[in-house]
C-alpha cells in the first residue's frame, strides 16, 4: 500500500482500534490522533481506555487528556485542535491517524462541518442554567416543544447535546440539524489520500473484551479516578461526568454497590454503548470503508 496522508479507524469500545493504530503508525510512521470524546479529558485514562505509557512509548499520540473536565467540549471544538495536529503531522511527511469511537467527529473530517451562527452570550447562559437547574430530561421537553425532530434524535439524557440544540432553536428559529444538513466548511480531509477502517469483531468476541476490560479498569485504578473526579464538585450534567463508569463507581463509592455489582453494572452500560457505537457506524460509513474483524 502506497503510504497514506490519512487513515482513519472507526469502531466501538473494546474492538481493538488502538492495537491496530499503533500496527499502522509504526508502517506508516503515522502519529495517531484521538477521535472520541471521552478520551479528550484528563483524569479518566484507566476508565476511558486511553493509551498507556507502552502505548506512548511506541507512537506519538494528540489530543488524549487535553480538555479540561470544565471546559467546553463539541465536534467544531475537537475539529479546530484536529485540524491543528493534522497539519502540523503532514507538515513534517507523515501520516496522520484518526482512531476513536465517536461518529460525529468521523463525519466532520469527512464531510465538513455547518457554520451555526454564534448564539447569544444572554441565551447560551439561560438554557445551561436551565440545564443545571432541571436537569437533562426537563430540558428535553422543552426541545421536544420547540424542535420535534431535532429532539427525536437525542437521547433525554445527554444534557450538552440537548442544550446545543435548544440554545440554536432559541437563537436563530432553525433546528440545529437545518444547519448540520448542509456543511459549509471544506472538510479536513479533502484532496487528501485516506485508507479507513471499521473494526468490528464478532458480538460475542467484543462482549468478552468488554466484561475481561471492565475487570482490568477496576483492578488497575479507575475506581481512585473516579473519586479523584468528585473531588472536583463538578455538574453531573458536564460530558466528563457521563463516561461510562463514573455514575456506577461513584455510587459504589457511597456505598450502593459491592465490587462485583459495580463490574457488572459498568459491563452492562458499556455492552449497551458499544451496540448503539456499532449501529452507527454501520448505518452511516459506507463501502469506502474496510471492514476488519479483528477477532
């Protein structure tokens, strides 16, 4: 294979991207660059999968850790640092990789991103205060008002998601997914030479990562992360506070669970993510991309 500016590894949880990252990086000599939003806060390393020091070790790795847990977090944000990187990476004739789980991220470096008006200083304040004070579900209702078909497409619980939308509704009369439906920004990846991927082994196969992963993260410290998170008095409604695991140590951390619970229930939510990961990669990345099983 002709070497690539490129190359991009999609996938759900568990499905072994990263292995392959570091394969394709040292083939390549490719740096990799993180394309999951939970991967981006510092902190959560064990809980979030991210590399270890072997990994590091073996290739430069981008934008792990980088967010701060109060900061803001979007696709657009994480396409303005990729960007970046990117550039920096081809500058000096090498491969960029993109590895990750989150969709959004992959459909921005390949089709560009809607230029939404900038919303209101007074507007954008109301609805997170709105959001902090009743909570996702409350402030789904409102969307649900205001934006049918934009809040079909959410799920009641994610907050940040539902706040975007609501704020644009307000800002402009227009749903946000008006503007995500036509992209006016040249994607990053355009003229570029690419060679993508999809992980994605077999259900059972990916079932026992999970479950052999989920017993790893807790021997391996992710229960002092998460306790070392809530020192910081954060919003449950922020994204660092929606990784998976943190609402089910911390409630093992007051007590609710024992240890064996609290595997089991992180194991459950993971295996959950992972289905909704995998039927969206499915449904939106088509022929160009090669399907690796990974078993």
């Amino acid at each position: 294979m002709n070497k690539p500016d490129a190359i991009l590894i999609a996938g759900p949880t568990a499905s072994g991207k990263s292995n392959l990252a570091l394969k394709l990086a040292d083939e390549f000599d490719g740096e990799i660059i993180n394309t999951d939003s939970m991967q981006i806060f510092p902190i959560l390393r064990v809980l979030t999968a991210r590399p270890d020091n072997i990994d590091l070790a073996q290739a430069v790795h981008h934008l792990y850790g980088t967010t701060p847990l109060q900061g803001p977090s979007s696709v657009a944000i994480w396409m303005r640092d990729a960007e970046r990187v990117a550039n920096d990476i081809w500058s000096r004739d090498k491969t960029a990789i993109f590895v990750g789980g989150t969709g959004l991220y992959f459909r921005g470096l390949e089709h560009g991103l809607a230029q939404v008006p900038d919303i209101p200083t007074d507007i954008r304040a109301n609805v997170r205060q709105q959001l902090t004070e009743m909570g996702s579900e409350q402030l789904y209702q409102k969307l649900l008002a205001a934006d049918p078909h934009g809040a079909s497409l959410l799920r009641t619980s994610d907050g940040q998601r539902i706040a975007r939308a609501l704020e644009v509704v307000q800002a402009t009369g227009q749903s946000l997914k008006s503007f995500q439906d036509k992209p006016d920004t040249e994607p990053l990846l355009a003229g570029k030479s690419v060679k993508r991927y999809l992980v994605m082994p077999d259900r059972l196969v990916l079932h026992d990562r999970i479950n052999a992963r989920t017993v790893k993260m807790i021997d391996e410290g992710a229960v002092d992360e998460v306790r070392e998170l809530l020192t910081h008095n954060l919003s449950d409604e922020l994204s660092v506070m929606r990784a998976i695991g943190v609402k089910e140590i911390a409630q093992y951390l007051a007590g609710s669970f024992t240890k064996d619970e609290v595997i089991e229930k992180i194991r459950a939510a993971t295996r959950q993510y992972a289905k909704r990961q995998s039927t969206w990669f499915r449904g939106q990345l088509k022929t160009d991309w090669a399907l690796f099983s990974n078993n």
